[in-house]
C-alpha cells in the first residue's frame, strides 16, 4: 500500500506517525490494513507529517477511485450490453476531446452495424451476455451521434492489424473499412494508422481511451478498468503521444485502409 510505503520512506513507526497526526495510535494500522479508509484529511496530514505532500493529490484521487475503477464485465453486463453501452453515455456527451487507441479492432465509435453486430454477438457469445444484440448494437449506433455532433475533437490511433483483423465477412470488412475512409476525411476525426513494419519507438499495448485529458479507461478480458489518478492519466498521455508519432497520418493513412480493403 502506497501510505504505507510513504511511512516506511520517511523512517517513521505506526505509531510515531500516529503521535505526529494526533490521532489513535491504532489508526494507522487500521489504514495499513485496508480495513479503514481514510478520509482526504486523513491522506494530507498523512503525507505532510511523511514530508510527501506531492503525492497528496495522487492518492486522494485513487481512493476515490477505488471502488469503481474496476468494473467486472458479468457485473456490468448482468442485464446484457444495452445497459453497457447506454450507462457509457453521459461520459461520451460531456467530453470534448477524445484520444483512442485500439491495437486490433475498430473503435465503437466508428463501427458500422454489421461490424457492432458481430463484434458483440461473439463477445455477447463468449461471456454467456443476456439480452439481444441487436439492442446492443442500436445502443452503440445512437452513441455514435457524438462524432457527428461536430462539437467535438477525435485523435485516433491504430494499429494495422486492426484494419485485417477479419470480424464477419470479407464484404462486411470491405463495408467497415469504406467507412472507416470516410470518417477519416471528416473535420472532427483525426486518424492515424501505425504501420505493421514500423520499427518501434513504443510497444503495442492494450487499448485505451482519454477522455478530456483527465479520465482513462481501458479493458481486459474479463473487467473494464477507469483510471482517474493524475500522474496514472498522465503516463497514457504520453503513451499517446508516443504511439501518435509512429502513426501515419492523411494520404498514408489512406493507403493503409485501401491496401488492406483491396487484399479484405
């Protein structure tokens, strides 16, 4: 644990800190042990009698966020994806700035129906989901009015492997893909592709989306993990940067998607 790691740093015993705060000599081992949580009072006297004030605002924010930072998919989806992908839209209409990378399928936000469709079918499939699809897909379609708004900002950045990576037919990718060059010309999308023979500067990674700079989620197999902690948000920030450099942008991007809708 963080807190306690900052006590040991700056040499001083549960209870020395304890007389230092002013508090019950039991209070730090309660909070050590994860069986109290402190307060953000708690966690700023914490850090100033530890000299660690810098850490103060990191540490509030990840207490906050503890509790729905990670989000079990049969937790979230016990009454099926349409609840998912609904429950996702106030984020998606307060945002202004969206950053996205994806290392191997099209973003949500840039599907077609068919693509949506088998997409979440075989994840709908694979995790037993309850509900239908089809009432998924229509969530995630109505979505999609945030990028036609035009009120807001997309940086996207893929991988190659997400323009080949076949979901369905060969004419349901050629479909997606066809769409994917016309988002890619609108004022408000800005994409970019990496290519597979790239020599790297960075390492592929698990996707991940930034919203407005200060909220970051990203998923695994089994849970979807939000991630508010500043200096956490940060270390994505540069990721996309980084990731964003190797990218090929405008007519290389083009050649990319028509490469790969030529040999779909």
């Amino acid at each position: 644990m963080r807190l306690r790691d900052i006590r040991r740093d700056a040499n001083l015993s549960g209870a020395a800190l304890a007389r230092a705060a002013n508090w019950d000599r039991t209070k730090v081992y309660k909070i050590e042990a994860t069986t109290t949580t402190p307060s953000d009072t708690d966690i700023r006297i914490w850090c100033a009698v530890c000299d660690a004030e810098e850490q103060t605002t990191d540490l509030i924010a990840m207490v906050r966020a503890v509790e729905t930072m990670y989000v079990e998919w049969w937790r979230a989806a016990r009454s099926g994806l349409k609840a998912v992908q609904r429950g996702a839209i106030p984020l998606y209409e307060r945002t202004t700035t969206f950053q996205i990378y994806e290392p191997g399928v099209i973003p949500g936000l840039f599907q077609t129906r068919e693509y949506a469709t088998a997409r979440m079918g075989r994840f709908t499939e694979f995790h037993g989901f309850p509900g239908a699809v089809a009432d998924a897909v229509q969530a995630r379609m109505e979505k999609q009015r945030v990028v036609r708004s035009g009120k807001r900002t997309f940086a996207v950045v893929l991988e190659e492997s997400a323009l080949w990576l076949r979901i369905g037919s060969r004419e349901l990718m050629r479909q997606q893909l066809d769409h994917l060059a016309r988002v890619a010309t609108w004022p408000q999308v800005s994409l970019g592709i990496i290519p597979r023979d790239q020599d790297r500067r960075i390492w592929s990674v698990p996707n991940f989306w930034i919203f407005d700079g200060r909220r970051v989620i990203t998923e695994t197999p089994t849970a979807e993990l939000n991630i508010t902690t500043p200096g956490e948000v940060e270390i994505y920030r540069r990721l996309f940067v980084e990731l964003s450099a190797m990218a090929l942008v405008g007519a290389g991007a083009e050649h990319l998607i028509a490469k790969a809708y030529a040999q779909s």
